[in-house]
C-alpha cells in the first residue's frame, strides 16, 4: 500500500483526500434522509410529533405500517402501481429496443433523419393541454393506456440502446445470418435479444423506475380511484396528513389514526420504496455494463 502511495505527489494526496471528505459528505447527506424517513415510520406517533426522532427510532412501534396495511386503498395503489410498471417495462424495453435495434442498421434509409425526429422531442413538446386533448381524441382517458402507452419510448434510453447495439454486435453476425437465410425478424429475435440483456435489464430498470414513480402524468389522466397508483394515494395522504378512518378495516386502529397520521406517512413511503430497493440489487451488475457501454462509445 506504501509503495502504490510513493508514485503520487503530495499535491496529488492532498486532492485524494479532498475529495473522499467531499464525496463522504454528500454521502451522508443523501443517506440521513433515508435513514430518518425509516426510523420515523417505526417511532411513536408522540416521538415524531415531538422532534426527538434524530436518526434512530424512539420507542419503537409498528402502528404505522399496520395503519397502512390495513387500508385497501393501499392495497388497490400497490395492484395498480405492479400492473402499470409491469405493462410498461415489457411495452418500453419491447419498443425501446426494436427501434434502437433498426436506428443502428446502416442500410436503413433516411436513418439520420429519423434519428433527428426522434432528439427534436427531447427539447421540444406540445405541452400539458396538447398532450391531454391527445389522449382524449385517441378515447384512453381515465384507463391503464394513458398511463402505459404515452412514454413507452424515451429517446435517451433510444440513443444508449441504439450505441449498444452497434458497439457490442458486430455486423459480420448479420452476414453470417443472411448467409444462412436468416431473416432480419430472426435475425432480431435469435441473436440481438439474447446479446442485449444487459441493456434489456437497464431499459427495464429505466422504465420501471420511472413509471413507479409517476404521478403526475396519473394525475392527469385518471379520474377514477380504483385506478389510481400508489403514487396517488400517497401524494393525498402527504398532503391531507390523513387517511379517511372509513377506509379503514380494524376498529382499533380507527381510533388511533389521529394520533398514528405523522408516522402513518412515513410507513408509506418507505413501503413505496421496499419494490425499487428490491429489484435494483439484482440489476446492478447489468446496469454498470449497458450504461457504461451506451456512454463511452458514442
């Protein structure tokens, strides 16, 4: 370890430390809220209410989580929210990478302005009303369409799809399948697939990050409650600081929601959280090689 230091310069330890201190800083600020939002939602109602939650829990209590596992419209968001995210990954990663796939071909006429299309709608767009009236006229308003269909392809996952398709197969396997009498549909299916999983995993991370999340695009479109995302009845309940005690099943708990409603929100947003955290761990090692490939050979 010694011998590896001796190549730097003092100035170049001095900037080493620099920026550990920095980067740990930025760390622990990211980190606090995270662990303040966990710890909260499993301290007493009065612990939070009081301002004695600091960073570990106080007089530790399940009342919250109970609370929020006990209301169906919890149970109807988290349904939505999985069938939603769920459509959207297979529908975006399904377009996403067709388009990339016939983008990267060079025998594609009109390639680069087709291409140009498709970065003109990353700077510019109609707008909130434009879009809205659009979804009317296409008769998805107010259903599970206007929620899965509208941002089914992202242009920037297009142009890291699209990167990663011409750097990592090479054009002889197409030469080699034609040669065969493979099909370009064949083609696609059989060989680009299969070598595209790491980009697969992180369109698919991409996607339903991004669709779990969403609340305003619901918002907009979804007038029924038995329609909304968990996203929606979260943002009712971080603004009202209430759940009706109607909607809720355990009388118990009815009685105590008044007093519950400052960690009632916390236990939700660290359930809305426990999806995400799960399924990003399994897609890491994915998501390092596909991003990295789709940035550094542009």
């Amino acid at each position: 370890m010694k011998s590896a230091l001796k190549k730097y310069t003092m100035g170049d330890r001095i900037f080493f430390v620099v920026i550990f201190v920095v980067l740990s800083l930025f760390f622990l600020a990211v980190l606090y809220p995270v662990v303040y939002v966990f710890s909260a939602s499993i301290s007493s109602s009065s612990a939070v209410m009081t301002g004695r939650v600091v960073l570990l829990p106080v007089e530790p209590s399940l009342t919250g989580y109970r609370i929020v596992f006990n209301t169906p419209a919890v149970w109807t968001g988290f349904r939505n929210s999985f069938l939603y995210t769920g459509a959207s990954i297979i529908i975006s990663v399904s377009m996403t990478l067709t388009a990339a796939y016939v983008l990267s071909r060079n025998d594609l006429p009109g390639r680069s302005y087709i291409m140009l299309l498709y970065v003109f709608t990353m700077f510019f767009g109609g707008g909130i009303i434009p879009s809205y009236l659009l979804i009317r006229g296409l008769g998805i308003l107010n259903t599970p369409w206007a929620i899965i269909i509208p941002g089914s392809v992202g242009v920037f996952n297009l142009i890291i799809s699209k990167t990663f398709i011409q750097h990592s197969i090479p054009g002889e396997l197409l030469d080699a399948a034609k040669i065969d009498g493979c099909s370009d549909a064949y083609y696609y299916i059989k060989i680009v697939v299969p070598l595209s999983r790491a980009i697969i995993a992180v369109l698919a991370l991409f996607y339903g990050v991004s669709n779990w999340n969403a609340y305003f695009g619901p918002m907009i479109y979804l007038h029924s409650r038995d329609l909304f995302p968990l996203t929606i009845f979260l943002r009712e309940i971080l603004i009202t600081t209430q759940i009706d005690p109607s909607t809720i099943e355990d009388p118990e708990l009815q009685a105590i929601l008044a007093q519950a409603a400052a960690v009632m929100k916390y236990a939700l947003i660290v359930v809305t959280l426990i999806p995400v955290i799960i399924l990003y761990p399994f897609a890491q090692k994915y998501f390092i090689r596909g991003i990295m490939i789709g940035s550094i050979k542009g």
